[in-house]
C-alpha cells in the first residue's frame, strides 16, 4: 500500500500504520517529491523487513479512461507490464477515476467494464453495439434496426397481422357464412370452413314446361341452380286461335282462343249432330190415319228412322180428283 502523487500524514495520539505482519513483510509506497511525516504521535510499526520505499503505483488502463482493467496493482518507477499486457497500457493509480479506487480501504473497488472502449463513465455497450439488427415477427415479418448499448435492437417486431380468437367468418360464394375465431395470427386462418353451395356446377338439371315436357342440361350457379337449358315452349299459347270446329253434318261452331297452354281447350266446340243413332223416331202416319209404329235414327244428320215413312195409301186418287183411303180407285 502507499499514497500515489501525494504526501501521507501520521497525525494524532494512537494514529499507527502497521506495515507488514510477522513472516509477511510489506512496503510503504511514495513517490518522489513528496513525503511520509508523523507528527503528534503518530507511528509506524513495521514487521520484520517491511520497508518504507519511494517509487511509483501503476495500474493497467488500456483505454485510457480512468478506470482499471483488473485489481492488479504494480510498483516500479517505470511504467510496467501488468496481466502480461504491454507497458504502454500502465497508468499510474493516482489518474484512475476516484470511483474506481476506495480511499478507506485502500482497494479498488471497481474495474473498466470494457477495458477496450473509452468511457469515462465507465457505461460499457454490448459487443455488438451500432451493428445492423432485425426484430421479426412469428410470421417472419421484420423492423430493422440498430443494436444499442445495452445489446438490445432499437425496434420492435411488427404486430402480426391477425389475432388469434378474435372473430371470423368463413363464406361461399354465395354469401352464407360460418361464424368462428381466427387461430393463425400469420395467415388468419378461421376455425370454420365455409357452408357448401346449395347446388354444384355441372350436376344434371332439367327445364320443364308447365306440361310436363324437358330439357336436360347441367347446373351453371352454384348459388342459384341456373340451368344451362330452358324449358321447352308450350305446344299452344293461351288466347292462341282456335276453331272452326265442324260436327259431322257440316255445322261449324266458329273461331274461338286457346285456354290451356299444354291442350288447347278451345274456348268453341263442334256443335253436336242434330240426331244420333238409335234416337227414338216415329211413328209415321199417312193421311188415312195409317201409321208405321215407332223406330231409331240410322243418320245423325237426317236421322232416316228405321221405319220408313208413312204407309201408302189405298190408292193414289179418290172419285172425284182427291185421295182416297177407303174406295175403290178409279183408274
């Protein structure tokens, strides 16, 4: 131990340095131009070949900023290598940082935490200090920046783009929707899949008239159902033009419309025959009073009963120019 660029004082009654312990001898350090006093009763008590000497304290200080690489301490008069490190890096312990060297207890207390790197605040960066960094996402998205001296990068990572649980909706194409929540931050991922499509492109389809009669196609929309063939037109059209109709003695109804699309249904129909087959006729009788009994039509136009006419009478011309029913005829 020593003093280092001044002058040491041993003052007052009970005041001792004691250099050195018994088989351990030390040294008292001065340096040249100043002085070791003992005055009012101070003393110094030396082991067994301690010695009072006049020299110098060194330290090693690479960069120069006043604190010390290690505890190491050297006595020379010249500058020394210390920790095997060049002379050139000794400094003497007077110009070390007063924060670095405790007056109390005569040791360092604290050291240069980067002894490569001036600071006379003793404030150390990270090795890596000023270099280029990236802070990236878990969607490998990334801020670049620059590392700072506590070794941290100067920027964050970029919110990912989605957040897992929140809402989402998965829908088709036709608008429908499943309700769910996101699970990939990265990608938006819903934990639903979209309903299906009520009907699939290219499946069969037909296209029916209101009578019945199609087109077979395949479906074209699959939100809709469209069809890619229409339905067939109806055989008529309602107001369409109907008639004559004609019964089969020539009597006609006229012209009339169409009531039913897939029929016709003429709003007009044939009239009916005047007669039918086995329709009740007779009895025909002549003027005498003579009759044939009762028959049937054989003609639906005429009817032509199956009885024939009236009978003929007894002859043809009466006494006297008329017919006659009862006399004798006159020929």
């Amino acid at each position: 131990m020593g003093v280092d660029n001044g002058n040491l004082t041993i003052s007052g009654a009970g005041v001792s340095i004691t250099l050195g312990t018994p088989g351990n001898p030390a040294t008292l350090i001065f340096n040249n131009g100043f002085s070791v006093t003992k005055t009012s009763g101070g003393s110094i008590v030396k082991a067994a070949g301690s010695v009072i000497s006049k020299t110098y304290i060194w330290m090693r200080d690479n960069d120069g900023d006043g604190w010390p690489a290690s505890t190491t301490l050297a006595v020379a008069t010249n500058a020394p290598s210390i920790d095997s490190q060049v002379s050139t890096q000794s400094k003497r312990r007077y110009t070390m940082n007063s924060g670095a060297w405790s007056v109390a207890t005569q040791t360092i207390t604290t050291t240069d935490c980067n002894d490569g790197s001036f600071s006379s605040g003793n404030s150390c960066c990270s090795a890596n200090y000023g270099q280029a960094c990236s802070a990236c996402n878990a969607c490998s998205s990334c801020n670049n920046g620059t590392y700072l001296c506590n070794g941290t990068c100067s920027v964050s990572a970029p919110a990912t783009p989605y957040t897992v649980g929140a809402a989402c909706s998965a829908c088709n194409s036709c608008g429908s929707c499943n309700n769910g929540t996101i699970t990939n931050a990265c990608t938006g991922a819903c934990s639903v899949s979209a309903p299906a499509t009520p009907y699939t492109v290219g499946a069969a389809c037909s296209a029916c008239n209101s009578c019945g009669s199609c087109n077979s196609g395949t479906i074209t929309n699959a939100c809709t159902g469209a069809c890619s063939v229409s339905a067939p037109a109806t055989p008529y059209s309602v107001g369409q033009w109907c008639g004559d109709y004609c019964n089969s003695c020539g009597q006609c109804s006229g012209s009339g419309t169409c009531t039913n699309a897939c029929t016709c249904a003429c709003s007009v129909t044939a009239p009916a025959n005047p007669y039918y087959i086995g329709q009740y006729c007779g009895p025909y009788c002549n003027i005498c009073g003579q009759c044939t009994g009762t028959g049937g039509c054989t003609n639906v136009c005429t009817c032509a009963c199956s009885t024939g006419g009236a009978p003929a009478t007894y002859c043809e011309i009466y006494y006297g120019g008329a017919p006659g029913c009862n006399e004798p005829c006159i020929f």
